[in-house]
C-alpha cells in the first residue's frame, strides 16, 4: 500500500518519524484516517486512542491528546500535547487515575473550574486504558 | 620571620586548596548533569520546527483579517517571560539574563514570569508584578509546567493585561558559547512562519481561527519547554566553564604560593647556616 511521510511530534521528544500506511487520531470532530494523498488538512486534535499502520503493515496503538494535525503537500505532522505508544503506558497507574478523576467528578458541580481540568484528566485516563486494551 | 611568613604561606595554600576541591567537585557535578541537560535540549528542538510549519500552514488560509494571536495590537504593556538558574557560581548567567531585560524593557511598563530562583528572587525585589506566585523551577522543569504557564499567558492577553509577550532565556550555541536571546512569544510573528509556497484548498476540520486558537497555547507551551531546556543547559555549560577556570587559576595560586614558600624555607635555611657560622668563627 501507498505511503506517506508522517511526524509525530511533543514537546518533550520526536516520537515517530518515517513513512506510514495509515494514520487514525481522534480531532475534536471525532476520529479521522489519513491514508497517502490526502487532501491539505488541519484539525486541532481532541483526547482519545490514536494507531497508525507503518511501512511494513504494522500496527502500532497509542494514546494521544491535544494538539493540532496537518496534512499538507502530502507530508502529515501530528503535534500532540502528549503522544504515548501503548507498551509505554502504566496501565495501573492510568486505572487509578480514572478512579480519582471520577471522584473528583463526583464532588464538583458543573460550572467548577475544576471541573474542566478533572474531566480532562479522566478522558486521558480513558484514551490511556482504551489503547493498551 | 622567615618563619612567620613560612607558616602563613603554608596556610594560604590550604586554604586555596580546598577552594580548589570545591570548584573541581562542582565542576565534575556540572559535567555530568550537561549531558542529560544537552540530550534533553536536543530532544526538545523538533516540536518548536514542525510546529512553526503546522501552524504556518493553518496561518495561510486564514481569511479573517484578524488572526487571534497573530495580529499585533497597540502595545500598552508587556510581559516578559524570563528563564534564570537555580543558583548562582554559574559565571555571568543570571546577571546576562537580568541586563538584557533591563535593557530591553526601558520605559515600558511591564509584568513578568519568572522561571527559576534567581529570578523569581530578583524580580520580587525589585516590586514588579510576578504574573503568578508559582514557584517555576528550571532544573527537571516538566511540560505540564510549561502547558499551565502557556495558558495563563494565553489568558493574560486574552484578558488584554498585556499586550506583548517577550521570552528572556540563554541560547545554547556551542560548549563555550551561550548568549542570551530576547524573542517575542506574542503575537506570534508571521515572519517566524515559513512561507508556504503552493497555497492549494486545505480542508478545515473547524474554522482556521478557531484552529488557531486551540493551537497556539500549546505552540508556547512548546516553545516555553525548549527555551528552560536551553537555558538549563547553558546554565549548567557556563557553570562548567566558570568552575573549570577557577580551579586552573586555583591551580596557578598553588603554584605560585609553593614558590614562594620554598623560596621562604631556602631563605630561613640559608640564615640559619650563615647565624651558625658566624658563631663558630667568634
């Protein structure tokens, strides 16, 4: 299958760069697959699983939050906030992370500023938990 | 008399020595922490490229004549983000930092975030406004540091408390050169932005300005995160270099001191013999 050069960015390291067969991240409009060719394209990314198919047909799961993709020229750049690949991810640690951020939920009301940032943590705890499963 | 002055020599060089102990230590401890500083500065470098074109690419198709964090308005007041060590012993590091604010700052009325202690120290003193009472630190500063400070700068000038964003940190060129570097966080200059060459119809999952928006604080966050990197860095390279030039010129003083003290006991020597033989002539 035809392939494109992909990047895969934080600010903390170059996570991926090489050519993929598939790209598939979750945008605040909701998953997207970037396959070779795509058209120019830039989505500000949401939090969830993200997997991308490299050269050799291999799938590699991962979870992904905040951020912007773009397609453009063909190349794609993936700038995440955070980018962890599945075998990276602590999933003891994420599970604990989703019962406190759940706890927390419990406790605050809506319009919290709190809120906001417990939802976050818990929606990252999901995307954590969802890629390693 | 010779005698005297035999043991203060002798005391001079103990305690030059054991200077001479502290700064190598020290230099050793800078050593080591250099690699992981440099190896953590060269993995932060790619964001702040990819970004630049990621974000160029979305500028280029924006319509509106206002692009939030791009469009300069009338500059009333400032904020400077300002990156300083830990410590001191570091060479001219902190005061560098501190001189090229004070310099680029004339007459205009800001508000600061500083990183690190020296600075946060220093801009306290002075009776600026600190923008946050945060404790930033420098050495294992983390990303999720660098995402609250973006944010509570992407606020400040959302909230028009100021209306320009500097970043004061030290650039790490090489080993033996580091040099301070003023840059404007915001507005995001489009001249920064590589200009794209073949504007084709790109396709928007959300409005570009919106994209924008949603992007540029992490863009700082990014930027933010590298700047402590390279700082961090040189800060550790310049107290390296500071440390090493203090115990070769400790090293010289010995020298120097073990001269002259030989030249003390020689001479004591010489008048014992000379006192002893004109006693034996008598």
């Amino acid at each position: 299958m035809a392939t494109f050069h992909l990047q895969i960015v934080t600010p903390d390291r170059l996570v991926f760069d090489g050519q993929a067969e598939r790209l598939v991240a979750r945008t605040v409009g909701g998953d997207v697959c970037i396959l070779a060719k795509h058209i120019d394209y830039a989505a500000p990314l949401g939090i969830g699983a993200a997997h991308i198919v490299d050269e050799d047909g291999k799938e590699h799961k991962a979870a992904c939050s905040g951020g912007m993709l773009t397609v453009y020229g063909g190349e794609a750049i993936l700038m995440a906030t955070t980018f962890e690949w599945a075998e990276e991810i602590d999933l003891a640690r994420a599970e604990r992370a989703q019962q406190q951020a759940e706890e927390k939920l419990r406790k605050l009301s809506r319009d919290d500023r709190e809120f906001v940032l417990a939802s976050a943590k818990l929606k990252r705890a999901i995307a954590r938990i969802n890629a390693v499963e | 008399m010779a005698g005297a002055s035999m043991k203060d020599i002798k005391l001079r060089i103990r305690s030059v020595e054991s200077t001479m102990q502290i700064t190598k230590a020290m230099q050793l401890v800078a050593t080591s922490k250099l690699r992981r500083a440099k190896e953590r500065m060269e993995s932060s470098k790619p964001f702040g490229v990819l970004a630049r074109q990621a974000i160029s690419a979305a500028v280029a198709r924006c319509e509106d004549a206002h692009i939030p964090y791009l469009t300069p308005r009338e500059s009333k007041r400032r904020c400077y983000v300002i990156i300083a060590g830990e410590r001191g012993l570091a060479g001219g590091y902190n005061s560098n930092v501190f001189k090229a604010v004070a310099a680029h700052s004339e007459g205009v009325e800001y508000c600061v975030l500083p990183i690190g202690r020296k600075a946060i120290d220093k801009y306290q003193h002075m009776g600026v406004q600190l923008l946050d009472d945060t404790q930033y630190r420098v050495e294992g500063a983390n990303v999720g540091a660098c995402f609250r400070m973006a944010n509570l700068l992407v606020e400040g000038y959302d909230q028009q408390q100021f209306d320009e964003v500097w970043l004061v940190y030290t650039n790490f060129h090489t080993m033996m050169d580091q040099q301070v570097d003023v840059q404007q966080l915001l507005p995001v200059i489009r001249a920064e932005l590589p200009e794209d060459a073949t504007p084709v119809s790109t396709v928007y999952e959300e409005e570009p300005a919106e994209t924008l928006r949603k992007v540029v604080p992490d863009y700082l966050a990014g930027r933010l995160y590298s700047a402590v990197c390279d700082s961090f860095a040189s800060e550790v390279a310049m107290r390296r270099n500071a440390m090493d030039s203090a115990t070769k010129n400790a090293d010289a003083m010995i020298s120097e001191l073990r001269l002259r003290y030989n030249r003390a006991r020689q001479g004591a020597i010489t008048q014992e013999i000379t006192e002893i033989v004109a006693g034996a002539e008598e």
